[in-house]
C-alpha cells in the first residue's frame, strides 16, 4: 500500500470509520499494576502509553500515521482495512480522565452514535474511560463498503506527563472476535 493511501486510510480509521465487536466491562488490573500482553502479539509503544496487537496486524510507520496518532498498527484483508489499532497522545487539552473523554467523543464521525461511556481500570493510571459509539463507514480510501455499521472503542485518560491519551480500536463487524478485543483493552498500560 502506498504511504499516501496508507496515511489516508489511517486518518479515516482514527476518524473512527470500522467496527468494533461490542463488549461490556472489560478492563485492566489495577491501577499500578501489569498489562496484560498476550503471547506472541506485538505491541505499540509510545514514551508515555503501549498496547498489544494482535499477530495478524502490521505496524504503521511513522509517514503513514495521521498527526497526533503516536502509534498504530492495522489489518488488511483483499485490499480492504478491517482494523486499527491507534495511540494517539495530546489529542485535546484536558485535565481528567473525564475531559479526555469528552475530547475522544468530539472526535467521532460526524453522524455517530454514542452509546456510552463508563470507568474502565487501565494499568498504571488512577482514571480512565471507555468510550464505545458506532457509525457507518465512507468506503472511501480501502475501508469497507460505504454504509457498513461500525463500531468503535477509545480507553482514554492522561498520561504520565498529563496530556491526554486515547488507545483506539476499530474494527469491521466479524474482523475482531470479543477475546481479542478483550485483550487488546487489557493490554494498555500508561508508563
């Protein structure tokens, strides 16, 4: 994939384009403690934030990431991007786990639904949120085809250094099973 299709398509994924399967109250051990990271699974590191990746998925170079996404690392399948896996740091001013969430789900697609919010326990931070939201995607720029329902997963909060993180998870409906996403969530941890 060329770098300019490839920076396009991450941009459009940030912009929350594909599916999540949806989950419930998954998270993290407790603040201060370990991620999670799954045998075998690669992981996005930033100085501040890391996530694990699943085997399938190839990390993006730093030419191929829109602006403010630290890290991300996708999955194609025929020419098509069925997931993203995003870090992205200092999105938006905030204070709290709180006000990063409200940045996060400013951030959404336009037309998008929100369908909640809640607390979600991520290693190495006192507070963090879990947005969830889906929408339907452009078929623009390899994503799937234009009026796919998608969903979509943020687990954002602030970092070490008090700016607002967000590890983002899109993904086509039936591309990402419930174990993996439950994994990729437990798997973020803020150093």
């Amino acid at each position: 994939m060329k770098t300019t299709t490839a920076r396009r398509a991450a941009a459009a994924l940030s912009s929350g384009v594909l599916t999540v399967a949806f989950l419930a109250g998954c998270g993290n051990d407790k603040a201060g403690g370990t991620a999670s990271v799954p045998d075998g699974w690669g992981r996005l590191k930033t100085p501040t934030v890391s996530v694990s990746y699943p085997k399938n998925y190839t990390e993006q170079g730093s030419g191929e990431r829109s602006k403010y996404n630290a890290a991300a690392a996708t999955r194609m399948e025929n020419g098509t991007t069925v997931s993203t896996i995003t870090i992205q740091i200092g999105f938006t001013n905030a204070d709290s786990a709180e006000e990063a969430a409200i940045g996060a789900e400013a951030g959404i697609q336009m037309g998008a639904t929100l369908l909640h919010t809640t607390d979600v326990k991520v290693a190495g931070t006192d507070a963090a949120k879990r947005v969830e939201f889906e929408f339907s995607s452009t078929g623009e720029d390899h994503l799937p085809p234009k009026g796919t329902r998608i969903r979509g997963v943020i687990v954002t909060g602030l970092d070490s250094k008090k700016q607002a993180f967000a590890v983002r998870v899109d993904a086509q409906k039936g591309k990402l099973d419930d174990a993996d996403l439950t994994k990729i969530i437990k798997s973020v941890e803020v150093g």
